[in-house]
C-alpha cells in the first residue's frame, strides 16, 4: 500500500510561480512511475507530466516549458515546479504513482492562479 500526501498549493498570482510536493509512504517509491494530474471545476481529470522510475520525464503540451517535474527517491517525495502560471492552471492538482498494475492517489491540492 503507498500513501501520497500532496503539500505546496495556494494562490498565486498569473506569472508567478508554485513548487508542489508529494510524499509517499512504503517502500515502492523508487519502483513506482509517478505523475501529476489537475482536475478544474467543472472539467475532466488531466494529466500533467509524468516521471519515470529511471527518472525520464514528459509533459503535457499545455505545460511543457513552464512546469517541471522531479523526484528525490531518498525522501521518497516527488516535485512539480510551476513557473509562469497562468489562470487556466487553476486546478485541484494530484499526485499519481503506478507500480505493476496498482494506481494510487492523493488526496489533492488547490492550486488557484488569480490577480
């Protein structure tokens, strides 16, 4: 079982910037593919980027550029740094992590781009 617990959201300003973490539980960290989604209001669940357990990374288009992903397998903890943001970042952002065929989820985090 992993537990991710998602930590850094808040209101920002558009061109600001966000750092996001997710830290996990267990002992599957370093073997798990972990990704972030946002859900805004009223619209699907979309993915965001994603990170390999080898550490390669991809992005979403409407991201590439101004988010970046990482992970820190000693602190079992993964990061999403979003610079320049803007209004259509606002979103409940999740944190995802794949191993074998197991999905887990956080719990979210509310990330809101305004002036």
């Amino acid at each position: 079982q992993v537990q991710l617990v998602e930590s850094g959201g808040g209101l920002v300003q558009p061109g600001g910037s966000l750092g996001l973490s997710c830290a996990a539980s267990g002992s599957i960290f370093s073997r798990s593919d972990m990704g972030w989604y946002r859900q805004a209001p009223g619209k699907q669940r979309e993915w965001v980027a994603g990170i390999s357990r080898n550490g390669g990374t991809n992005y979403a288009d409407s991201v590439k550029g101004r988010f970046t992903i990482s992970r820190d397998n000693a602190k079992n903890t993964t990061y999403l740094q979003m610079n320049s943001l803007k209004p259509e970042d606002t979103a409940v952002y999740y944190c995802n992590a794949a191993f074998l065929s197991r999905v887990f989820w956080g719990q979210g985090t509310q990330v809101t781009v305004s002036s």
